[in-house]
C-alpha cells in the first residue's frame, strides 16, 4: 500500500461511521450543528494521530497481554490534553460537546486503530494512518451535522462554538434567496425542529446509511450484470469453437 | 426522605433520561448485541452489574482522592482504569465463585470496558450530582441510584428493541434499508416516544 492509498482509505473506502459503523455515539449525539460536529471530528483526528504514533513508538516494549489497557492509558492522557486545551481556548465547544469530550478515550475507532494498523506498523505510517482515519472520521461527522442543521434551522451557522471571529456568521442560508421576494421571511422559524432533538438523530443517519446502502446495491447489481454477461459470452465463444472443431472432424471424416 | 431521593433518580435516569434514546451512550452494543433477545439479556444484566460497581467507585475515588489532593484533572485517566481493571476484576470473581453466572454474563464482560455508558454515567455522576458542599454518603447514594436506573433503561430499551429486531429481520423491508438504517429509523421513532415522558418530573 502506498502512503497516499494509506491516507486516502479512511475517506470513502474504508469510512468509519458509514462502512464499519465505528464510533456511533458521538456520530448520533455531537452532530446537532455543523460545527459541533467539525469541532468533535478536529479533537479526534489530534487523538488518533497522536495515540498512534505513541502506540507504533513504544510497541516494542508493550508485553502482549497487558496492550489493551496500555492503549487506553496513552489515549487516555491524550484526551485530558484536548480536554484541558478545549476548556481553555475553546470554553463554547466544551460546553456544547459535554459529557462526549471524556468519551473520546472509548470511541471505538481510536482504540481499532492502535490494535489493527499502529501496534503493527512503522512510525510514519501509523501517523498517515492516524490522520486519513481521523479525518474521514471527521467527513462522516460533518457530513451528518450539515444535513441536520440545515433540515433543522434551513441554513448552516459558522463561529458559534469554535472561536473565531466576533460574531457568527451565516454561511449558506434559504433566507438569502427568499429574501429577494419576501423580506420578512425567517426559514429558521420553519424549520424542522425534531432534527436538533434525539430522535432526528436517529432518523438522520438512517436515511444517510440507506441512501449509501443504496448506491452499493447499484453497484453490486451492475457488478453481478456485467459478470454474468462475461460469462454468458465466455460459454458462446466456447461454443462457437466447439461447433468449429464438430465441423472439421466432420469434414476431415468425409474426406 | 432517601426513597423519594432514589424513586426520582431511578425514574429520570431509566425514563426520561433514557441512556441509549437521549443520551447517546451504548450505541455500539445497542446496535451490535441486539440481534437476540438472549443476547440481550445477558448484556444488560452484565451492564447493570458493572455500571452499579464503577460508579459507586468512581465518585468514592473522586470525591475521597483525586479532589483532596487537588487533582480531579487526571479523573478521565483514573476512570478508564478503574474501570478496566474491575471488569478484570468482577470477571475473575464471577468465574471462581458462580460458574452459571460466568456461562450467562461471561462473554459480555470484555465488551463492557469500550462500552461508553459505563464511563459516561460515571462522568455525569461527577458533572451532575458532585458538589463541594455535598455529603460524601448522600452523594454516592445519588450516584448509584442514578447507575441502577440508567442499568434498568439500558436493559429496558436493549430488550424491547431487540424483540423489535427479532421481527424486522422476518418482515419485508426494501433492500436499501435493511439491517441498520431500519433499525435506526425504529429507534428514532422509540425516542419520539420517549421524548413524550419529558415532564413527568
């Protein structure tokens, strides 16, 4: 595998919320808002990457028997880092993230990788690892809290938990094309609320698990077809020269 | 006095707060462990027996070390071993003392250390119910009435929806849903429901 197949695999082909369903709990409870859902996705990467190369350094001295609770504490103190370092420069996003901050030592995909991919490979590599896992750890997130926000407010805000300006801004918003016709048109007002509460959640990454499930079903069909096609004109050219071959002996039997 | 304190605890935490619908914690064994009502079962009585023991540590270990010598910041640390090693620990126990009891809770005791509920109810424990001012007994009584009743919802919502499941996978759902979207449409759907209980209190 090269590195950038190794960077790249966490993305689509091996995603972790939505092909191996890993790390669902913050998938279905920080994903209220877009930028909950960046914010939770940037501390992980920052864990992942960090705890794999800790785990890839030291793997040598680990005894086989007692990994799994060593892993732990080398994840565990990378997650009192985040957490001290969100508290500080960051005290809207640790409000908002809560009780999921402390769970980042339990998400099952950071401790998967330190197991599967960084007690098993070299330094650099577990880093990339690390890296294109976190972030297509933080693409599934994203991608959730964008359809959430936005079924839930009609737009998607930007600035409200991260600190990074003065004031929020709008980045994309129904308003700004209702707004030519009608300007005293709130979207948020009608806005479908349940999206921001538990249930939505649920409903949410439903619907996006069934549209990916979905498209691979397309894909396995067309697979399945254009196998069954190959086969189909295997078996006639076989046949073809078998048909050719009764024809000679039967000629060479006439002569 | 002490039984209201424990009815509303077990009531809010099995209920209203329900672990798997509102808060978000056991999703993995939730969706992984609900295949079989059996199944089931033994996992939410394994959660519940854990969940009684750690939490009822953990705030000890809080409120009697980490902050009298002034360093509750290293309390994530603290739990996640706390807690591995006494599901090591009750693993052990149950397999010398009750052989019946390993053969039905036994391979669902490793799974319990990734499990987030048991960390996150220990957490909110010290986030929600920890006070400078609060009494070390009354505290840790509220503590663990809070993990008996979050043990109970876990158990109550992993048995109803793994009966649930039990009919899904006979019933004709379209291919695109099959397997998790569905069940995640259903559980969306539960927690309409349970949504509904918010107010009781």
């Amino acid at each position: 595998m090269t590195k950038k197949e190794n960077f790249l695999k966490g993305f689509f082909k091996e995603n972790p919320i939505f092909v191996f369903l890993l790390g669902m709990c913050p998938a279905l409870a920080v994903t209220t808002t877009f930028e909950t859902s960046l914010g939770m996705g940037l501390l992980v990467v920052f864990v992942l990457t960090s705890s794999n190369i800790v785990v890839s350094l030291v793997k040598k001295w680990i005894p086989h028997d007692v990994r799994t609770p060593s892993y732990i504490v080398i994840i565990a103190t990378f997650v009192t880092v985040v957490k001290m370092l969100t508290e500080a420069y960051a005290i809207d996003l640790y409000d908002a993230l809560g009780v999921f901050l402390p769970l980042i030592v339990v998400n099952c995909l950071i401790l998967g990788r330190a197991e599967a991919f960084a007690s098993k490979n070299k330094v650099i590599d577990s880093a990339i690892d690390g890296l294109g896992m976190g972030l297509g750890f933080t693409l599934g997130l994203v991608f959730i809290g964008i359809l959430r926000e936005f079924l839930a407010t009609g737009g998607i805000m930007f600035g409200v938990y991260l600190p990074i300006g003065e004031a929020p801004i709008t980045l994309v918003s129904l308003d700004m094309i209702i707004n030519l016709f009608n300007a005293n048109f709130h979207i948020s007002d009608y806005g479908i609320k349940v999206f921001t509460l538990a249930p939505g959640a649920f409903i949410a990454l439903g619907i996006i698990l069934a549209v990916f499930q979905f498209k691979k079903s397309r894909v396995d069909r067309k697979l399945a077809i254009a196998k069954m096609e190959m086969i189909a004109e295997k078996k006639r050219i076989a046949l073809e020269k078998k048909k050719l071959a009764a024809l000679k002996l039967a000629k060479a039997g006439g002569k | 006095m002490s039984f209201t304190i424990f009815a509303t605890a077990i009531i809010s935490a099995m209920l209203i707060n329900n672990v798997i619908l509102s808060q978000f914690l056991g999703i993995c064994p939730f969706l992984g462990v609900s295949k079989k009502s059996s199944a089931a079962i033994g996992m939410s009585a394994a959660v519940l027996f854990v969940m009684v023991i750690s939490s009822a540590v953990t705030y000890t270990l809080y409120d009697l070390v980490l902050y009298q010598y002034g360093i509750p910041y290293i309390s994530t640390i603290a739990f996640i071993l706390v807690i591995a090693s006494l599901v090591q620990f009750v693993e052990m126990f149950i397999k010398k003392t009750s052989k019946s009891l390993y053969k039905s809770l036994g391979i669902y005791l490793p799974l319990i250390t990734t499990n987030c509920a048991i960390l996150g109810v220990s957490e909110g424990n010290i986030t929600n119910i920890w006070t400078e001012t609060m009494p070390y007994w009354e505290g840790l009584f509220i503590a663990v009435s809070t993990a008996v009743g979050t043990g109970l919802g876990f158990g109550l919502i992993i048995f109803a929806f793994s009966s649930i499941r039990e009919k899904l996978d006979a019933s004709n759902v379209p291919a695109a849903w099959k397997g998790v979207p569905i069940s995640l449409v259903v559980a969306g759907i539960m927690s309409l429901a349970f949504l509904g209980l918010a107010g009781i209190i």
